[in-house]
C-alpha cells in the first residue's frame, strides 16, 4: 500500500451527530468549552468542587515554578474517601461498585458498602507491615479486584503506588520497583490467561532479589498454584487483610501529596517515572470520566477494557468511575477466551451501557465478523485516541462512537516527571 493510501486512511472529514436523545440529556454540552476558554482557571476550580474536601482550596493554581505547576495546592482531601466513603455515605452503599468478571467464568459483585470494607482492611494491613504516608508500594497484579484495593488502600494511608503492568518481565518489575524505592511488593501468585494459569510470584521473586528496599511481598491467592515462599517477607493477602478491622478512618493530605508514580514504556530508553499529585489528578480523572462517557452512576453500566497497568486503567477504571460512583465491569482475561465473542456475552451479562475499549480491539472484532455481534444495550461506545479505520463502523453498540483522552493534557490538572532523587 502507497504512503498516500495510508494517509488517506488516516483523513477523517466526515461528521457523526450524536442522537438526539443523548445530546439533549448530556452531562457536558458545547457551553463547556466556551467557561473553559473565558476562564480557564474557574473553570477548573469548579470541578474540583464536584470532589469531597477536607480543606477547601483557596487557589486554583500555583505557577510561580515553571514547569513545575501545583493544582489546588492549600486544599486537603482524601482520594480513597472521594472514590468509596462519601458514597457509602449518600446512601448508596448497596450500589455494585465492581462487577468482576474472572476468565475461568468466576465472578464476584462488590457494593460500594463492601469495597469500603474491603479497602479500610488493607490499609490496616500495610499500616500493619510498616507502610505509612510518603512510602512508596509496588503493584504487580493480574486484573483482580484487588488491584483497585490495593491502590486504593495506598491512597487512604498516604502512600504512593507504583503500579506494573502484569505482563512485564522480572528486570522490568526490577528497575520500577528499584527507582521508585518500594518498601513492599503487591502482586498475586497467578492470574488467568488464554483458559490457563499465568504464574507471576516467580516474576517478583526475581526482580526483588536484586534489590534491597523491599521488606515485604504481599500475596494474592487467585489460581492456587504452588508459589516458591521466603519466610518473614511474604504474607498472604488473605491471611493478613482477615484478621484486620473493616474501620479505618481516613486523613486529609494536601493536593499535592504524590498518589502514585506511573512509568513509561521504557521502549526508548529507561523507563521515566510520571508522579501524579492528589487533588489535581482526581479533579481530572473525575471530571473528564463524567464528561467524556456521559456517565449516570444511577442506571449506567460502564465497563473500560483496559489495564490497571497503564495510565488509562488508573483513571478510567480505578480512580474516575469510583470517584464519579459508577457501577463498572472488570475482566481478567483476553477477548477470545474461551470464545471471540467473549466480550459480547460480558456485555449482556451485567447490561453494559457504556464501553470503552482500544482501537486495536476494534478492528480485531471487525476481523472476527459475526462471531462478535453489537450489543443493543450498550449506549456510548468510545475508544481511545489512536486512529480507527475509516471503514469501521461508526455506529457501534447502537450509537454514534466517540474518543476519550488517555491521560491529561499539560493545561489540565494532570501529572508532571518525578523529579531525580
């Protein structure tokens, strides 16, 4: 194929009205961007109000170190409460949180009421092995949930997770858990992958051999496999979340206490870790999950089909939707397993309305053909930023397909490089 036969791939000139009933019920509408451009700064400042404060903020932003910017800087919340307690407080406890979904066919439904419970456990458990506010903790987890309580029971204490994706080698994990200077490893003894046990302790075991920071490993019994076990520095997650109270009350940190470090691929040089701030980041994540997906957490079913190992996972499955007090799916597994219509049968099931997935998976079901039919419940369909074939239908889950930011742009409250030690 020609570069111009490409490129003429790549040229979208046509526009998709959105139907009508969605646009005239739509939580964001054309006014937004007009209160952003006539005042960029309120315009923030009143998303950050749709958050839960300890201390309200006074200023909006601190620009005074360039590049260095500082969102909300005098105010004090806590991310953990934002995205669980404060729904549990409206009343709304009994709202499934987590629909998960396991690709050996197990599931679990987790209400707000629970997750809570299940997250002031696990923050009990790592204040138990030492972990305390400015601690970093490394993430090593299949798509369980437990990976969203694990990150979520770092930001309750104040500590600072460090997520790696699941399926990166052992001197991957290595060199994460090495620069962020982790005290404690988190990961499982296996997750499930194409109708298999995926073992992911040996990974850790590794990696955390070479590095002297880590005191202890923390794991997840998901397959049961036998897992290598060094005593006084591995600790079954159950084991130690079981005998922990479910009451744990959350402090207020300033918005720009560190909430967790992401690093980049790591494909054009060594990986650059990414320290993403409190206050300014759940601003985003949360407002931009409301606007772009056009979420109703009252009769919405939002499933993202990412990983929590990638920036998208953190914002559009674990830290947006909760905050915005969304009922979500999660799956473990691949999209063809046992069958390729997988993904579709997950969408009946739990009644998903709005999904959110990778153009790359586009295109594959667009390969597969009939064997992955749309689904009619399914309200917004949207993709990630990279570029869909022109010949892919734009009509998908019966409505008009749209695109949601991956991460925040440099004029939003997002992230910033994590300064070299």
């Amino acid at each position: 194929m020609s570069n111009e036969s490409l490129a003429n791939l790549l040229r979208e000139e046509r526009k998709f009205a959105p139907p009508a009933e969605l646009a005239a019920n739509a939580n964001v509408t054309a006014e937004a961007y007009e209160q952003a451009e006539a005042d960029r700064l309120g315009f923030w400042a009143e998303q950050a109000r749709r958050l839960t404060w300890a201390t309200e903020p006074t200023e909006t932003l601190d620009w005074s170190n360039p590049p260095f910017a500082k969102w909300f800087a005098d105010g004090k919340l806590n991310v953990a409460y934002n995205c669980v307690d404060r729904h549990v407080e409206a009343g709304n406890g009994d709202r499934v949180a987590i629909h998960f979904e396991g690709e050996p066919g197990d599931s679990r439904a987790i209400t707000y009421a629970e997750l809570k419970d299940e997250v002031s456990r696990a923050a009990n458990a790592l204040t138990e092995l030492g972990v305390s506010k400015g601690d970093r903790v490394a993430v090593y987890l299949p798509m369980i949930p437990e990976a969203a309580v694990a990150m979520l029971a770092c930001a309750r204490i104040g500590a600072t997770h460090s997520v790696v994706f699941g399926g990166f080698s052992a001197d991957a994990i290595a060199t994460r858990i090495q620069d962020a200077d982790a005290k404690v490893v988190i990961t499982a003894d296996g997750g499930y992958r194409r109708g298999k046990p995926s073992a992911l302790k040996p990974a850790v075991d590794d990696a955390v051999s070479r590095i002297k920071s880590v005191e202890h490993v923390l794991v997840v019994r998901r397959t049961g496999q036998d897992t290598a076990w060094t005593e006084g520095r591995d600790v079954w997650w159950h084991e130690i979340t079981a005998r922990q109270s479910a009451e744990h009350t959350p402090e207020a940190f300033e918005a720009e206490q560190p909430l967790f470090i992401l690093y980049t691929s790591g494909t054009t040089g060594k990986p650059k870790g990414i320290l993403h701030t409190s206050g300014g980041y759940l601003t985003q994540a949360a407002y931009t999950h409301h606007a772009v997906f056009d979420l109703k957490p009252e009769t919405d079913v939002y499933w993202c089909t990412a990983d929590v190992g990638w920036v998208t996972g953190h914002s559009y499955i674990v830290y947006g939707p909760l905050a915005n007090g969304a009922t979500q799916v999660m799956y473990e597994g691949t999209p063809d397993t046992p069958h390729q219509g997988r993904f579709w049968e997950i969408v009946q099931k739990y009644g998903v309305t709005i999904l959110y997935t990778a153009p790359t998976a586009i295109r594959t079901f667009m390969k597969w053909g009939t064997t992955s039919p749309p689904s009619s419940t399914c309200r917004p369909c949207a993709s990630s930023v990279r570029s869909v074939s022109r010949s892919t239908p734009r009509r998908g889950c019966g409505t008009a397909s749209t695109s949601a930011p991956t991460s925040a742009r440099s004029w939003t409250p997002g992230g910033r490089p994590r300064p070299a030690p």
